[in-house]
C-alpha cells in the first residue's frame, strides 16, 4: 500500500509540474526558441504519468513508472540534436510525434518480454548521463543559452536509476521529483526571461510614445495658447494701427479710477485734421497707411507703460500713467510737431486729466472731446485745453 502511494504521489508530482509548465510556456513564451520547444516537450510526462494516474491497471503504473524518464530523456537529446536541422516547426512536429508514438507504444508494449540487460535501471542511468553529457556538449556547439538547471535535472534523471527501486523508493520518488522540478525551473527561467524582456521591450516604446505624445501636447499647448493669445488681441486691439480698441481703452480707464490708491493721470484725444479728404482723394489704402503711420508716431512720443488706443475711423486717444496735465500738454504738442514733420498730415488734440477734470471715465473723456473740438476751432493742428485759454 505505500508502495502504490509513493508511485501515485510522484505521478502526482510529476502532472503538476507538467502542466504548470506547459501553461506557463504558452503564455509567456512566444519566441520560436529551443526554450520554448522544450516547455511543451513537458507534454510527454503530462501525458504518460496523468494516464498512469487515472488509469486501474498495474502493469500500466508500472511501465509509466519505470520507462518514463529514459523516455523523456531521449526526446530530449532527439529535439536538441535535431535543433539545427529542423529548427522549431520541424522540431515542434518531431515533439508532438514521439509523444503520441510513446503514448501507444507504451500501452501496446506494457506486457513485451525484454531481455533482462535491456531493461535494466543501471543501463538506462548510464545512458542518461550519456545522452545527459552529449545534451550539454550539443547546448555548447549550438551557441544554446547554458542552463545547470536542465543539465542538472538530467544528470539527477541518470542518478536516480541506480538506486533499486523498491528499497529506496522513497529516496528514489524525491530524487526524481527534484529532477522534474529542476527542468520546470528552466522552462519557468526561460519563459519569465524572454517576457520580462518582451515587457522592457514595450516599455521602451511606451515610454518613447510617453515623451512623443509629451511633446505633442506641449506643442499642441504652446500653440493653443499663441491661438488664444490672437484671440486676445484681437478682442483686445484694433488690428489695423496696433493700438487697444474703444471696449478695451474703456475697461482700463475704468480699473485705473476704480483703484483704491489710484494715481494721477492725463488723457490725450486727438483725430487727424482733413482725413476724409485724404480717403476720397488718396483712396482707403494710402489712408490706412496714414493712420498707421500716426500711431507708430504717437507710440514714439510716449513711454512703454503708457496707452495708445483707437476710437474708430481717424480718433485715438493716449492714457499717460502718473502724468500731470501739464506734463500731457509738453507730450501733446511734441507729438504733434512730430506728425506735421513726418507725415502728410496734422492732427488735433484735446487733453483732460484726473482728477482734476473728472472723476469718471465719462467726465474726463467729455473735457478731452471738448478741447478736441476747441482745437479744431482754433484752426486745426493744435493742442487745446481748457484751463489754459
């Protein structure tokens, strides 16, 4: 009785380790490698020892006991020997085709009288070692990757046939159980290698398309952001003379008197002088030009932080941040001098200051106009402010 018990745990042992093998070469090992062959070379002891497992006949048990190994062993040596000539669909064929010639064989063959040499467990251990050794020199020649754990697992294959069954069957299970294990670890090895390298592989390229979409995104952003940035200006300014729109020239006048602590500052309104005259004659492209021309001259006559705005048509104004009137009629008169200098026309100019004329945007836009007209008045090409009548 624990004679069949220790038989049936080591067909136990052996189906397991089989399968598990097997399972693991097919999803992990894709490669067309001799590894990967080898991983479903374990199809050979899956199949003899899960017959011998379920099946009620001794001789069966017996036979699946006694020849498995020497069995295996020769597969073993026929896949490596015929690797290069073969390779892996003619290997995968010649696998699959000893397996099942070993499976009926072996049920047809159980009740064969061999001679007693032939069958003998020390001829097949030294056999084993030898189809061991020619397996390692054939792992060599063939620039095979050189694994002890398949070498070893065959050699313990061999070692084990020496001992006599019966007696030490108990030593001779845990051996052969071990050698099984060792040529499961090989085929796990190779597999978890070749994925772990199939997943740097692909983590590579991921982490490649990572820093292209990166890249793509940014440069998507930078340009979402320049988009939203004309997009801007274009609510912001008039795209004709460069200058911030009327809406625009508003809202900033309106947060600069809104400031608790807001500091003094003067407008400028001016148009220029005839500009009709000059579209009608000179057409509306020559007339573009000139309003062009006249706001680089007024933003050459004033300072960075200050503001050029455009009304509509022909009327600007300028915000001179932190300036007294005074100080906006000296700027007011240069820059018209400027314009009479430099270009084909003059302009008009009206000037208002905060606080002193208004302390809304509606009261100091209202004296500005005021000196506007004034100075159109007066004969056009001048500078007028109320105060200083």
């Amino acid at each position: 009785m624990e004679l069949f018990f220790l038989k049936q745990l080591f067909f136990v042992i052996i189906v397991c380790l089989s399968f598990c093998g097997l399972v693991l070469t097919y999803a992990l090992n894709k490669e067309r490698t001799y590894s990967n062959l080898f991983g479903f070379s374990l199809l050979l002891p899956l199949l003899l020892s899960g017959s011998a497992l379920l099946t009620d006949e001794q001789d069966i048990r017996e036979w699946v006991f006694r020849y498995l190994d020497i069995i295996y062993v020769l597969l073993t040596l026929l896949l490596t020997l015929l690797w290069s000539k073969l390779k892996y669909s003619g290997s995968l064929v010649l696998l699959f085709s000893y397996t099942l010639l070993s499976f009926v064989l072996g049920l047809k063959l159980k009740d064969f009288s061999w001679p007693s040499w032939l069958v003998s467990p020390y001829l097949f251990g030294v056999v084993i070692l030898v189809f061991t050794l020619v397996i390692n020199y054939l792992h060599i020649k063939l620039n095979l990757k050189k694994d002890l754990n398949l070498i070893w697992g065959l050699a313990l294959l061999g070692f084990m046939q020496f001992l006599p069954s019966e007696k030490w069957l108990l030593i001779t299970v845990c051996g052969r159980s071990v050698a099984y294990y060792l040529l499961f670890v090989y085929v796990f090895k190779n597999s978890a290698r070749l994925c772990l390298a199939r997943l740097k592989r692909a983590n590579a390229k991921l982490t490649e398309l990572n820093k292209n979409i990166d890249s793509e995104v940014k440069k998507r952003i930078i340009e979402l952001e320049r988009h939203n940035e004309r997009l801007l200006r274009m609510v912001k300014q008039d795209p004709l003379v460069d200058a911030y729109n009327k809406k625009e020239i508003y809202n900033l006048l309106e947060e600069m008197i809104a400031e608790p602590y807001t500091e003094p500052f003067s407008v400028i309104l001016f148009d220029l002088d005839n500009f009709k005259i000059v579209n009608d004659t000179k057409g509306h492209i020559e007339g573009d030009r000139i309003l062009k021309k006249v706001a680089m001259i007024a933003r050459e006559s004033i300072r960075g932080f200050d503001v050029l705005g455009r009304f509509g048509g022909d009327e600007f104004i300028i915000i001179l941040r932190g300036a007294r009137v005074s100080d906006a009629v000296f700027i007011a008169e240069r820059f018209r001098r400027r314009v009479k200098e430099k270009s084909e026309v003059t302009v008009s100019i009206g000037v208002a200051g905060y606080p002193e004329d208004g302390k809304t945007v509606k009261e100091i836009l209202e004296v500005a106009d005021a000196g506007l007209y004034q100075a159109k008045r007066l004969g056009k090409n001048a500078v007028f402010y109320n105060t200083l009548q």
